[in-house]
C-alpha cells in the first residue's frame, strides 16, 4: 500500500516526489537545465533553484525550439469547485514568470465540466460560476492581456467537443483504467473527460493552422491527463507537449497538501488579515514546547509548515531564507517572531491581490474567450431566413 | 446464439420482430392505438396499417398530451456515414406525415460525431460533407421549414456537449457495457456518445424554458439509446420521450436489410433509372424457375424482395397491392412484369426526388441551425477588447 495518493482526482499523504518522477516516468530539473534556462531567460525564478518546480517532460526541447526561432506557447488550467488558495496560486506565478520571460502566449483552461462531472454534489451552474470567479484571482496576477486567452470548458465547449472527438477516437477505456484507475462505476463524461482537456495543447496551433510547441506548467498531479496528450498528439500530427511540473504546497496543518476542502489547511485569497493570523498562528511548526526549551536546543524547519510557507512562497529572497533558517535552528528565531513574520508578507500579498482581484472584474472580457452560442437566437436567426 | 443482430452500429441476419418487441421491451401497435390515431390524424399512413411502424414507446400518452392541447415535437436522426438509400427514406417519409397531420416541429440530427467515432476508417471531413450531403436528401422530402430544425452533432457541438454532461453524470460504463455491449476496447467517444443522442429529445423544452413532449420516430436499432434517455431525462425534470419504431426495409438480395455497405441491397437516392433497373431485375424474388412453372403454380410473394418493395414503399394503395398479391400467387403476374412496375414507381419517385434534391441546395440555410464558433474569430473579437 503506498503512503500517499497522486491522481488528478485525489492527493492525499506524505508525498515522495522522487517515488513520482519514478513512477510517472517524468525528469528531475538538474543542474543542466537550470544553467540552459538562465542562459536564456537570463535569471531564474527561486520555484526553480528551490526545486518547487521539479520535474519535466521535454523542458529541454522547448527552450532548443525557442532558441531556434520556434518559440512555444503556455497551457496551463483550473478546476474550479471552490475558492482560490495560496496552493493555487503558486504554479500560476511560475506561469507569469514564463510569460514574462518568453513573451509569448497562455491559454488558461477552466475546467467548470470536469469539476461538475467528478464532483458529485456539485450543480452545473456553480461549476460554471466558479470559472468566472476564479478568473478574477487569475487575472489580478497581472498576465498579459494580449497574450492571455481564458475560456471555461463550457463556454468553447464548441470548440473543445469538436477537437476531443479526434483525440477521443484514439483512447480506449482500456487506457483510462491503465491511466487513472476510473472502472465500471465511472460515469461516461469521466471516461471521456481527458480527451477535452488534451485540446488547449493544440489550439493555438489550429488557429496559426501550423504545429506549434505547447509548454504546460502544472502541478504534478496533472501529469496522467498530458500523459495520453502526449500520446495521442503526436498521431495526429502535432507535437507532444511539454511540461514542467511543481509539488504541492503543504497544509498548515501536520501532513498532506494545502486543500480547500479541509479546514484550517489552507488560506484563501478572500480571506482577512484576521483569519490569516488565526491560521498561521494555530499552525504546525518545528518549534519546541517553550521559548526555554526553543532557545536550548533550536527549532525544526524541515518539518515546520510556518517555514515552508516562507520557502515556497512568502522569503524568496536566498540570504533572508537562510537567516530564518539557520536563526530557527539555533534557537535564536522563536515560533511567534517567525509567525508575525510570515502574517504580515501573507497580508501585504493578499492586500494588493484582493485590490487587484476586484480591478479584475470589468477585465473579465478583456482576458475571457467564449463562443457565441445561444440557442434560442441560433434558432431566432435561422426563422429569420424564411 | 441469436440468428441475428439488431444494435445502433451493426444489424444483420433474419430479424423476429417478435422477439424484438420482448427483448426490447417495447409496445406493439395495436387496433386500439390505431384506431386512437385515426381518431386524431382523421386517417392512417399505410405504414400503420401495415405494421411497417410496428411498435412504440408510450406514443398513447403522446396522444393524450396532444388532445388535452400540451402538443409534443418530433426528434429524427440520420448517421452520416455514406449516400442515402430508400431504407432510409422510409421512416423519414413517415415523420413527415406526422409533421404534416399534428402540424408539429420535427429536430433533426445528423451524428457526424458518431460515425467519426464509430467507423474506423471515416474521417472527420467525410463525416461532416455526409451531414450537408444528406440533409438534401432530407429537405427533398418536403419538411415544412418553418418547423424544421436541421443540425449536424459537430455545428451544434457546443449546445450538445453542455447538455450532454449532465446527461453524462447520471450514466456509468457498466450500464453502456449492458445497453451497447461495448467493452474496454471501445474509444472514449463511442462510450460518452449516446448522451448527444439524447440531448434533442430536451432541446425544444430548454428553449421554451418548460418540460414539452418529445415524440421521436426511428428505426427499431436505435432503441437502446433511448431506452437510456427515458432513464435519465426525468431524473434531470423532463419528461420521458416516446418513440414509434419501423422495421428494417429488406435487402434486395436474399436475407438481411437494405444495406449502404453492401452491394447491390440497396437503391440510393441518387441511382439512375438504368442502375435501378439493373438492380431491380437482379433482385431476389419468390417466383418460380421458369414462366412455365409460375403460370402452374404460381409465386410466393412472401419471401420476395420485389414484392416487399411494392408493398413497404411504392404500392401504398391497399387494393393494388392485393391485387399484385394475388395475381403473383395466381401465376397471373411474372415476375418480369412486377419488377418492370416497380422499376418505374421507383424511378418515378426517384425522378422528383432528384430534382428536389437539387433545388434544396440554395435552401440549405432555411434549414441548418449551426453556432457561429470559428476560433480564429472568436480570437480576433477579444483582441479588439483592448
């Protein structure tokens, strides 16, 4: 029995990233790669050296592509079932960065059908008002407007339906056993529902009606889905995406991932300096039972989650994440100084993403894409030729 | 082991409607129900009588409906996989007399989807050229344009994939391993798609915003799809859609139905009277070895392709097909001069059929509804936003 679950449906445990790359066949990010991504993007962003961002299928391709004069484009998405969290949040900073970077252009998928489609109590129409919510969080991240498409599968489902036919074709139950573990009890847009997520890797290249490498930053849990993407693309004449993937940010709580389905694990974008300081407050930490003991003998920051906040998200600065480090361990940091610390960068972040979040809202039509599709005037217009 | 085979992708051998009608679960027509149709339609197609519709799925509650002034809409489909054939006319011919007699919509679908999916060899293209290509052969029929609503699965494909899902969500593969058979070597697409094949049934009522009777008429191999949408629609608030279900107009060869597949079963819509002729008088018959003996003995009308053709399509008026019958048993009518009458009814209707389908051509807009989804554009107009 393994100790933990990474499936796109389910992440649960302690999670052995290296066991990952082995079992999903994907590379580590080596020293090699780092030096080549610097050498192009000219500096790297601290997901990379502080090895958040992990692994890779094809990294390497995509930047000799791009130094080529072939350059990419960025897929990356969202299941939107609920709020949007700092876990959340991460990847999609990376995928800024990579715009940034590369100038070049993201397709932001919001997967409003697969969420309505695995998640049993949840209604279509508030997978669908989810889209639109999350995309506020998304768009207040400051990506390029005219370099950024956001659509919710059910506003292209046009489009989306149209294209997953010819992938679709080339699936067999079979595989979706293999792949995800989904059996007779699936329902049949489960079964069906990867092949709708493997089109953003191609449109673009539909519309410039040329093959164009796609890049797809997510996290690791995704990778099962660009699997058969990568499978299945290149039978249809169109190169295998790439990806680069991060690990989970942990839960504040002891063990597992940051989860917007467990209280207390996560902060939300919405939340309060309030419930941000009651959160991290009541986190877990490497620290001792006292000040006493934690001046004597020094605090853990490798099991600490206060610390990995700070790491992963919040001290990305190198020489201040080793003073934090090492004044821990020495017992010269106590768990309040690092808590009031980490309280104050979260709600510095949130203060300004929250101004931005609702800034976002009359650029929802600036950033989303959809198709037009209204039956009733489809129907309108077609009584109108008589 | 069955003698033969009646799915939605494969129907072969000699098919016992008898036995149909119990597998199936589904209704005869009885006098008591014809006698209910005439009462309302004030006459009954010969196909009624006949039992050429010989079975029905709640069509009395329809009837009821339609008398107590909640009027249903008719939902008819085509899979798009070749030319037209006079098998598939029949139901077609059939649907039209209902539009005509309860002055009702008819929802007509052309599943290019599915017979991308299903037929391994089809493409895509082919797929959707076949649904504009027979649509004519659809619009030569007379339909009323006022109430008629022709779409093919891929132009519509963003409406049906949204409906669909919720479709979807309440199915699972062990129900479409029961109802189809399919097994883990099915595609994606052929396990998802029969909720696209329901979504017509509830198209008219999502229009109109409330639950409208649904009266769909096909041939007796679609039935497993609709059985499945009477389980799920109402789960979703709409109403059971009822069906009346043909049989199969029988090959001209010996055994089997008309088949597009196989050579020389089949009289397509767009045969010229010379291979009619030819086909006619190639055509598998119950009459003796030679005049001599026919004359003695007389023929069998009853295993006859010729006859069936006179009597299921071009012999409609009761007393002459009588006639035909007993004269063919009498020894009073060869076969030479019952294929010669039934080579001119055939190129006859076919003669008009032909003209008309041409002049459908320029009214093909009257017709299809379709989605304006072109990506490209949908791009461009987002771009103009900023």
């Amino acid at each position: 029995m393994p100790d933990f679950i990474v499936t796109p449906w389910e992440v649960s445990g302690e999670i052995d990233y290296d066991q990952i790359i082995k079992e999903f066949g994907i590379e580590p990010i080596d020293e090699k790669l780092l030096f080549y991504i610097k050498e192009i993007a000219k500096e790297l962003h601290p997901f990379l050296t502080r090895k958040i961002f992990f692994a890779h299928r094809d990294f390497k391709w995509i930047l000799d592509e791009y130094r080529n004069g072939n350059p990419f484009f960025l897929y990356t998405g969202r299941g939107p079932s609920g709020d949007i969290h700092l876990g959340h949040i991460m990847p999609w900073l990376f995928t800024k960065w990579l715009q940034d970077k590369f100038d070049v252009e993201l397709w932001f998928q919001l997967t409003d059908d697969e969420k309505f489609l695995f998640n049993q109590p949840l209604s279509y129409d508030e997978a669908y008002q989810y889209s639109y919510d999350n995309a506020l969080d998304i768009i207040a991240l400051g990506f390029d407007p005219k370099k950024t498409f956001i659509f919710s599968d059910i506003d292209l489902a046009g489009v989306l339906y149209r294209n997953a036919l010819k992938i679709a074709k080339k699936i067999t139950f079979s595989t979706i056993r293999a792949t995800f573990g989904l059996d007779n009890s699936a329902n049949i847009g489960q079964i069906f529902y990867t092949s709708i997520q493997t089109v953003p890797a191609i449109l673009k290249s539909i519309i410039e009606e040329k093959n164009i490498p796609c890049l797809i930053p997510h996290a690791v849990d995704q990778d099962p889905h660009f699997r058969l993407s990568r499978d299945v693309l290149p039978k249809l004449g169109y190169y295998k995406p790439a990806s680069i993937q991060c690990i989970f940010l942990p839960s504040l709580q002891q063990g597992g991932k940051m989860s917007a389905s467990v209280e207390n694990t996560a902060i939300f974008t919405q939340d309060s300096p309030a419930e941000v300081k009651k959160k991290v407050n009541n986190a877990f930490t490497g620290g001792q039972a006292s000040a006493k003991l934690q001046r004597e003998i020094g605090g853990n920051p490798s099991v600490c989650s206060v610390f990995k906040y700070h790491f992963m998200l919040f001290t990305l600065d190198d020489k201040e994440i080793r003073n934090i480090e090492s004044r821990c361990r020495a017992g010269d940091l106590l768990c309040g100084e690092c808590k009031n610390d980490l309280i104050q960068k979260i709600n510095s972040f949130l203060k300004t993403h929250q101004e931005r979040r609702e800034k976002a809202r009359p650029k929802l039509d600036k950033f989303l894409i959809k198709e037009r599709t209204d039956l009733k005037e489809i129907v309108k217009e077609k009584l109108k030729k008589l």
